[in-house]
C-alpha cells in the first residue's frame, strides 16, 4: 500500500491511496483545532449546520437529494478527539465512477467545496437562525441521551477522571449549547474556514494527480492560513487513583476503569508495539486473560474487554456486570494485569493475541475505510504508513517486552455505574 | 458427485459458484481478490423455532424460548471441554456467531491457515457438545447478555413493538428468550435440537475470497457427516391479521422517549422471487418516505418534532413466515410523529408516487447493492437470504431496475394500511404523560 502526500496549496494537502480494488470509494477533508470549552462546541456544532443546506441546495432535502442523485453519495460531518486536539471535517464515501459510469467524484467534490465554503445564509450573511436553532437542539438532545447507552456514559465519565485537567477530559455541556447564537457560530465558522489547514485523503482509483487538479480548483488557499497544525498527543500521567460510582435504575452495572501506560502514546518505538500487544493479551479477543477469565471462568459478565487508547496513552477496561460482583470483577481484573506484569503469559496467548493483530493488519487493505483509519492518524503524525512495517514490528515484540510493558501500566481511574433496578412493568394501552 | 454451477454478473465484474451433492450442505463459493477470507455456516434455525416436530418423532414439541441462541453460545466448547475460540485464535482466525428469528450463523474471517480454520468452523458445527456444569455457566452469561439488553431502551421498545403486533407468531418474543426460559434449558434439550435443526439439508456454507473451490468440497466431507434428514418440519404459525394493540408503552432510564412504529403484513407471496421483488420494492419505498431527503423528515425536523433521522427497515424472512416495517427514533411528542408519519403515508396513497423520487430511491438502492461488494464479510453475509431462498444473488439488479412507479404504489396502498400501524414508546422514568 503506498501512501503519496501532494500539496495542494499552503493550506491544504492531499493523501491518496491510490487502488482499484473498491466499487466504493473515500474522500475525507479534515482540520485539525484547539479542544476545550469555548471554541469546541462552536467547532462540532458548525459543521452540522454546514451539511443543512448550501447557496445551490439551499435545503436539507434538496442536498440530500443531490447526494442520492450522486449514486448514493454520503458525506458525514466527523468532529472527533484526537489526543488534546479536535478534528473537524467532512467523509465522503461514494462509488466509483467506474462502477456507475458517471463522474461522481466530480460531483462529489463541488458538493464538499459548497458545503464548506458556500453554505446557506441568511439576508445578513449568518448561518440561518432557524437552522442554528434547530442544531443546537439536536446537539443538546444527543448530550442529553448519554444516559440512553450506559456503558458509553461510564466510558465517558471514566475518561474524564483519567484525563482531568486536561483538553481531553473536556465534555461539551447544554449549557455552553445553549449560548451559542447565529452570529457567534457564524464568526466562528469563518475564522476556522479561513485560517484550517486542510487535510484531503482519498482513496480510490483516480490518479492522485487528477484528484489534487479537481480539489485545488475547489478549493482555493485559505487567507489566513499559517500552516499545517500537528494535533496534540501528550500522554496522560501517571497519578493517584481517581474512584468515583453513581448508580441508575438499569438492570446491569457497569464498570470501566483506566489505566495509564507511562507515557506510551503512538510511536514507531519498540515499547509502542510492546504496548499494543500486552492490551491485546490483556483483553483484546475472546482469547484474552479478561474474557477468558472474566466470563468463561467466573461468568461474572457477558463482555470484558480492554481498548488502547493510543493517542493518549491510556488502557481502558470495560465490563457490564451485576451490582453486587463489582468487588469480585474489579479483584480479577487486577489479578489479570499483575498476571501479565508478572510475565505470565503462555505461549499460546501470545501467539493468539499476534495473529489476532496480524490478521487484523493484514486486512486493512481491503477495506477503503480500514485505509482510512489506519493511514489517517499515522499520517497527521508523521508515522510510517505500512502495515506492513507494522506487522513486522509486532512481531519482534517478546514475553520480556510485554512484561515490562505490563510494568508500566498503572490503575488512574475507576467508575463505577451500580443499577438500582431495570425496567418498570410494561402498561399496554 | 458434485455438480458445480457457476453464475455471474458482468455488470458487477463479479461471478460465484454453488456446488451441490446430495446429502451435502449446499455451498457457495464466491472469488474476491481481497487478502482476508470469510467463510460461514447458516442454519435454518432461530428463535421462531421453537415448535417443531424433532427428527424422527411423530409430534410436535414446543421448547423454551431463547434455546436457538443458547445452542448458539455453547457451540463453541470442543469435546474435551475446551473453549473453541482460543482454536480459532491459535490459527489467527477471528471468529463468531449471532442468532437472529430464522437463522443462526457461524463464521469467520482469517488471512492465513483458512483450511485448517474452515475445518475447525464445520467441525464445531456438526459435533456438539454439552454438559449440566457448561450449561449451568451458560445460564449465568446469557442471563447478564439479557440484563445488558434490558437496559437498552432501543431494544425494549423493538421488543414491545412486536410484541404489539403479532398474537401468536413467535417472531414475538426475544431472541434471548428470558431468564426464566433459559433457566429450563438442559443438555439434553440441547442435543435433541441440534439433532433437528444442524443436518445438511437445513444448513448452506458460504466462503468468500481467495480460495480454490475444489478443496472446500472436501474439507465439508471431511467434518460434516453426509446427511439425508429434510428440513425439519417447523410448526404452521396462524397469525391474524389485525395487530394485538395500537400503542403499547414502557419505561426506562431515557432522556426523551424513544419510539418505533410498526406496520404489519401477512398477506406475504408463497413464491420466493415474488418475496424478493417486494423486499426491493419496500427497500425504494421506505426510502421514500423515511429518509433524510424525504419531505417527511424534513417536514418533522422543521417543526422540532424529531432531531435525529429515522431508523427504518423492512424485516422479512425468507420462509416468508412474518413481514414488517419499522421506523425508530426519539421524540419529545411520540404520539404526534406517529399520526403525521400515518398521515402523510395515507395522504402518498392518495396522492400517488412522485416519478423522480422513485427513480431517485431506486437508484440508491443499486449504488447500495453495488457497493456490498467490496467486502467478503458483506458478500458472505449477504448471499445467506438469496441461499434460503433458492435465488441467484445477482436476480437483485435486473429485478430491481424491471420495478416501476406503478408497483410501487400498488404495494404503498396494500401494505401501509393505517390500522396495522402500531406506536411503541419507551418513556423517561418519573415521566407520567
């Protein structure tokens, strides 16, 4: 898989991954910005109003239409956390104008360049206030319907003690929804339109240069850009043990507890991949040390599971259990990880959990968004984009290697979501 | 023998085979140049199941609910009582399974060892194995994967939805069963299931990617014991036609009430392209009316009634045993979307389909079924409802592009009739309107 980088303009680049093998293919356009309150909920609500409506399909329905006229285009906005950072932007998936007959990624193309640069306003110039409104609302219903899926809400509580004080462990309020006008969003969405450096990654079979041809000419140079912005990946630190619990009136409690590496965020270093292949044996398949143990041993939940969060060097552990084996669960998650710092990990773990990661890796290529995901951060940061290289340093990683990663991995936080009783009887009507 | 039947289309550059024999499982190989393979075992098995003459017994029985699924999860445990996952890990091989009302299924996805993996899948599928302490943990897993299910508020509200609206199918009750009905399953239950469903001719093998389908015969021959047992006679479900309730409510941890509507349809062809023509023909339609182009939607957003687009499906099974549409989402006025959205279908009856927006959906519906094949896992998964049915998977493009405007309003008008349309509402606790 080769990944070329060719400048569009001092404030945008494109990243192709040039293939035919996909009847469906990928144009992302993102902008990496500063996380925290103030500008952060402007910067995830924009983008929202953005896709309600341009200057030539001034409504929803009308752009929509032009997208289901495109072949069944999509373009979804994409604001996510990356590290201490925020990316903003827009993914478009589509077929390829092979596979139709049509040149949809034309199309495609000046659909994106119109929501960005040339979206529906009102008489004064502002992003319309009804369309603002009617965002914010949305916005404030999905904060609101956190509680609707608990094992997110504790992930996300989870997070917040393990990352306080830091851009990462910032969550978006109602009430800074609330304060947000027209003309504030507005103000906003124009100084990041004009100063973002632009990130384009594609992933199809046009050559890369037809594609950087069709973008720099929707596209032009932003005024105020000062260059591209590297997202922020400080790692958490190490620190006391956070303990917090809440209950709600659900069936099965949740908990999920974080853990910090000593500073392993994404890297190209041995330790990086020692890392990732201790998560792996410590609860990355139904073969790992949690599953194994957690639920085939002691059937204490239905899932127990560990995620590595590589851009903040953090190993968070999620389980769905009953109230009363929070103790009991909490005890074998612990025994498991001293398991692994004591380097008790059997040959046959280790060899599962490597050709669990390397069957992964292996088929990144034949997904446009496995591409994406994979290519995209290691291509913010500068990093090698093969999984190949991958797979090979993956591989030179020892027992010694994953004991002495295990070392490093150190209990920050724990959240606790007890249930105080599920549902109440049904009343048919 | 066997006999190998190659089909393609060239409009999608792409081509798949069948190969039979008699008291063999019938197997589909599908070539995609990709690095991963996907193979799968389906079996005509799921919760719908569960009243049924057992081979080789004169009457019908009826089991707890949930055993489909429970039989699922204990699939994965070898002779020697050993997990068969950690098998499939050590080839590198990402296994798993999932039960739903008609099926259940097996599968995996590797990039190297496939053959060896492939045996160990139908080797686990054909050789059971269950005893009173496995079954007694079992219980206590499914009973927390029931719990965790109990507190998704989307899914208590599908579940009362169809419970509002069948009487007795049992397409009615969760695929789980309950913590009650679980509690009954026994080893021997189990066995005298699998020995029903798990036979060669109630079970199709599809496998997708780089594979020489030569060698996938006899792999199959190898750990599947050739079987001459039928389909299992499954019993004949006299579902009315009217709903069982209008609105059926409940309540759980929700910022704002969540709703499914419902509209239900019995009056389902015994013929399988017609089922198919039908299923194509709901895929345009409720498109039209659910999606975030359609004048529904917007007219919903506009006037704050919903924030979030619908969710909306067409479910059938193959067998052709029950037929529905559901639309989902969130609302603060439940009961308000619910009489616009049977306002404005009843109001498309009268006023009839829209040229353009038909041709439009429809041609959403080709770019979909065009671009499913990228993926193996898509195309493995995908093949499943035409290999129940009997039909060639590439029947889909050119049924769908003989579909016009007409049908489709002939089936709005005998479909969508407003006194199958049913509301279910999950409410904010303390919420009492």
């Amino acid at each position: 898989m080769n990944l070329q980088e060719i400048k569009i303009s001092d404030s945008a680049r494109l990243l192709v991954v040039e293939t035919d093998k996909f009847k469906k293919n990928i144009l992302s356009m993102s902008a990496i910005l500063p996380l925290g309150p103030g500008t952060t909920p402007l910067d995830l609500l924009f983008p929202k109003v953005l896709l309600r409506g341009t200057a030539s399909c001034p409504t929803n329905a009308s752009l929509k239409k032009r997208l289901e006229e495109l072949y069944d285009a999509r373009i979804v906005e994409s604001g996510s956390y990356f590290g201490n950072s925020l990316k903003i932007g827009f993914t478009a998936d589509f077929l390829s104008d092979r596979a139709v007959g049509s040149p949809v990624l034309e199309g495609v193309i000046k659909l994106l360049a119109d929501i960005w640069q040339r979206p529906a306003v009102d008489e004064s110039g502002l992003l319309r206030g009804n369309e603002v409104n009617l965002a914010k609302r949305a916005m404030r219903d999905a904060i609101r319907a956190e509680i609707n899926n608990t094992a997110v809400y504790a992930a996300n509580r989870c997070r917040e003690l393990v990352c306080a004080g830091e851009p990462h462990g910032y969550s978006v309020t109602e009430a800074e929804v609330e304060e947000i006008t027209a003309a504030g969003l507005t103000e906003r969405y124009k100084k990041v339109r004009d100063s973002a450096y632009l990130t384009f990654f594609y992933i199809g079979p046009k050559p890369a240069g037809k594609v950087a041809e069709l973008l720099a000419g929707a596209f032009p140079p932003a005024s105020c850009c000062t260059g591209m912005q590297r997202p922020d990946i400080t790692p958490s630190p190490d620190g006391v043990p956070e303990y917090k619990e809440a209950s709600m009136p659900v069936s099965q409690a949740k908990l999920v507890m974080g853990f910090t590496t000593g500073g392993m965020v994404f890297s190209d270093s041995p330790e990086y991949y020692a890392m990732c292949l201790a998560a792996e044996i410590f609860g990355g398949t139904p073969s790992s040390k949690l599953f194994v143990n957690l639920r085939e041993r002691l059937s204490l939940c239905y899932y127990c599971g560990a995620y590595y969060e590589n851009l903040k060097g953090i190993i968070y552990v999620s389980s769905g259990i009953d109230t009363k084996s929070r103790e009991a669960a909490r005890a074998e998650v612990l025994a498991q990880l001293d398991e692994l710092r004591a380097g008790h990990i059997t040959t046959a773990e280790l060899d599962a959990a490597l050709l669990s990661v390397v069957n992964s890796y292996r088929q990144i290529e034949d997904s446009p968004y496995s591409i994406l995901s994979f290519c995209f951060g290691r291509g913010m940061l500068g990093l090698d984009c093969s999984p190949e290289n991958f797979i090979k340093r993956i591989k030179q990683v020892t027992i010694d290697d994953i004991k002495k990663a295990a070392e490093r991995i150190r209990l920050r936080a724990e959240y606790f979501l007890a249930a105080r009783g599920g549902g109440e009887a049904e009343c048919d009507e | 023998m066997s006999e190998v039947k190659w089909f393609e289309s060239p409009t999608l550059g792409e081509r798949y085979c069948k190969i039979t024999s008699p008291r063999r499982p019938a197997i589909y190989v599908f070539p995609k140049d990709l690095t991963n393979t996907y193979a799968l075992v389906a079996v005509k098995y799921g919760s719908v199941d569960r009243k049924f003459k057992p081979d080789g017994k004169a009457d019908f029985i009826e089991v707890p609910d949930g055993v489909a699924h429970f039989l699922e999860h204990r699939m994965f445990t070898d002779e020697d009582g050993n997990d068969i996952f950690e098998h499939f890990a050590a080839l590198g091989a990402d296994a798993n399974a999932y039960t739903s009302y008609d099926r259940t299924v097996y599968y995996f996805n590797c990039t190297e060892n496939f053959e060896e993996a492939f045996g160990l899948l139908l080797h686990m599928v054909a050789h059971p194995c269950f005893t009173d302490e496995q079954v007694s943990r079992e219980q206590g897993i499914i009973e927390q994967e029931i719990r965790m299910y109990d507190d998704e508020p989307e899914d208590v509200c599908y579940q009362n939805l169809l419970a509002a609206m069948y009487h007795v199918h049992p397409v009615r009750v969760n695929v789980c069963g309950t913590v009650a009905s679980i509690a009954k399953i026994t080893p021997g239950l189990l066995y005298d299931c699998h020995r029903t469903f798990y036979s060669a001719g109630n079970m199709v093998i599809i496998i997708c990617g780089r594979v020489d389908y030569g060698r996938v015969a006899e792999i199959v021959d190898a750990n599947i014991p050739l079987s001459g047992a039928a389909e299992p006679l499954r019993f004949a479900y006299e579902e009315p036609a009217e709903v069982v309730l209008r609105r059926v409510t409940a309540r759980r941890q929700v910022s704002k009430p969540v709703f499914a509507i419902g509209i239900k349809n019995t009056d389902i062809s015994p013929d399988p392209v017609a089922r198919l023509r039908e299923h194509l023909l709901q895929r345009v339609l409720t498109r039209m009316i659910f999606a975030t182009s359609g004048e529904l939607y917007n007219s919903l957003y506009d006037k704050e009634l919903i924030t979030a687009p619908f969710a909306y499906s067409y479910d059938a099974v193959p067998s052709g045993s029950f037929s529905h549409v559901i639309a989902s989402g969130s609302a603060e006025n439940p009961d308000k979307v619910f009489e616009r959205t049977a306002e404005y279908i009843t109001a498309l009856c009268r006023r009839g389909i829209d040229k353009a927006d038909f041709e439009r959906c429809r041609r959403v519906v080709l770019s979909r079924i065009i671009g499913r094949f990228d993926s193996t896992e898509r195309i493995a998964h995908s093949m499943i409802d035409p290999a129940f049915r009997g039909i060639d998977i590439f029947e889909e493009q050119p049924v769908l592009e003989g579909l016009t405007k007409e049908d489709a309003e002939m089936l709005l008008c005998r479909f969508y009739k407003e006194d199958k349309f049913v509301l279910s509402v999950v409410l904010p606790k303390g919420d009492h309107s």
